[in-house]
C-alpha cells in the first residue's frame, strides 16, 4: 500500500499522506504526492484539491531527519557541484519535495491543508504552499524547529512563511525554531481558521468553488501570489489584460448574467 490515497467527491480531490508510525515525509513520500497531485491539478473535473493527514492527530509531522542526516553526511568532503539550471533564479524543480510545494503553490485551483495534528518543518512548508490551512484547535504543534538540528527551513519556508504572519514574526519563528499549538497558530494568522474536523471544514469551504468559474479562480489565485513579488504597476497591467481575458470565458458569462440585479449578486 502506498502513502497517498486520493478520493473524489464531485470535483473536490482529497490527497491524504499516511506514512506510519510518526508520519514524516521524505524523498519517496514527497514524489508520490507529486505524482499524485500532478494529473488532479490539470484534470478541468477537479475544481480543487484538500491535503490531509492519515494519522491520528498528524498532518505531516515533519521531512524525515533521517534522510536529511544522510544527505549530509554524504557531503563531507566533497566539493559542491555547480547549480542545476532549477537551483537558478527562475527554476523549477522537477521532482521531489520542492517540486510538490511549489506545485502545490502555483497550481491553477484552490488547494487547502486540512491540518489535524502535528505540522513541522516540511509539513508547515507544505501547508504553507496550500491556499488555505485549516487547522484543529487541539493541534500540538505547527511551526519551523529546524534551526534546532542545525538547519534552517529550506523548502519555502524561509521565504514563505513572512508572507503569511510578517517579517517580524517568521524571524521569531525561525530564529528561535518556534512552534505553536493550534490556538495560537490562529491567532498570530498562521492558520485561517479552527474547526474540531479540519477535514469536514475543509469539504464545507471546497464546496463553495464547485460553482465558480475555473478560470476566474485560477486567474484570481495567480495574480494574488504574485502581487507581493513584483511592482504594483506591473502588478495592475497583469490583472487589467486578465480580466479582460476572464471575460472572455464561458463560465464568466452564465455568473454575470446571474447576477445582474444586486440582490442576485449578493446572492451568489
């Protein structure tokens, strides 16, 4: 039996990763998900996609240190090779765990983690990569400990995580190895809600996108991530020639003419 299971309900695509006893992820974990999630993110039928965790009280508890010891014991001595063209400004990976979060990340539909228990170092970077993270209030612990093996967090992180709860505080995270339980991770807006069944809550909410226009949310998902990236006049030109380009979709068209009248609109 493998890690990942994946369900479909409707067009809601559920991805959970099991990997008994802890729950960690590693190189072979992470390129089963990616193989996974690959054809549902470019299936028009899925219209979004849930990650969740198959253990009790665990999401993906962390990458496997194991592996991460290996790898660098396996560099003593020996001189750093040159850059791969995905490890350049601009590149992509192709395979393994940075691939799968920047997938995730840049995938054309709305994907949300439905954390249940623990989230560390990989698992938070994963999530972090989700749209939305939904987690349990009696979550034990989220957040960045890497710093504490010496390490720091190198899958998105460093660079993601200050999007989401501010300079300020990721430093703290990150400096210190903080983490939190799942009250407090709401509060500082690391996680956007808690719900006792992240997963039910997280069905609740995918829900919602059953109806809307595939291309105005991958277009709206798109334009949001990159507005902290670039300047905002680049910024608008983008999002004024794709709304032009929006318009122009079918999905568009039945929306609008539902919602001519306020109310209607309100409604929808």
């Amino acid at each position: 039996m493998g890690l990942v299971t994946v369900e479909r309900r409707g067009g809601i695509a559920i991805l959970t990763y099991t990997n008994p006893p802890l729950g960690v992820i590693g190189s072979a974990g992470a390129q089963e998900m990616l193989d996974a999630f690959r054809p549902l993110a470019a299936d028009p039928a899925v219209r979004s996609l849930i990650v969740a965790g198959g253990l009790p009280d665990v999401f993906i508890r962390h990458y496997d240190l194991d592996e991460l010891s290996d790898m660098s014991d396996a560099t003593e001595g020996v001189p750093p090779p040159p850059p791969r063209p995905s490890e350049r400004p601009g590149g992509r990976p192709r395979k393994g765990f940075h691939a799968l979060v920047d997938e995730i990340f840049e995938a054309p539909k709305p994907v949300v983690a439905a954390i249940n228990g623990y989230c560390m170092g990989g698992g938070l970077e994963l999530s972090l990569a989700c749209d939305l993270r939904i987690a349990s209030p009696k979550v034990k612990a989220i957040g960045l400990p890497e710093v504490r093996a010496g390490i720091f967090p190198g899958a998105g992180g460093s660079t993601r995580l200050p999007r989401v709860v501010g300079e300020a505080k990721a430093l703290e995270m990150i400096l210190r190895g903080l983490t939190y339980d799942g009250t407090e991770a709401h509060r500082i807006g690391l996680v956007h809600e808690l719900a006792d069944d992240p997963l039910a809550r997280a069905l609740e909410i995918a829900a919602e996108w059953e109806t809307r226009g595939a291309e105005g949310l991958a277009y709206a998902k798109r334009l949001t991530r990159a507005a902290l990236d670039r300047p905002v006049w680049d910024g608008l030109f983008d999002e004024r020639r794709s709304f032009s380009e929006v318009m122009r979709t079918e999905s568009a068209r039945k929306a609008l003419r539902r919602g001519r009248a306020p109310a209607a609109f309100e409604a929808l």
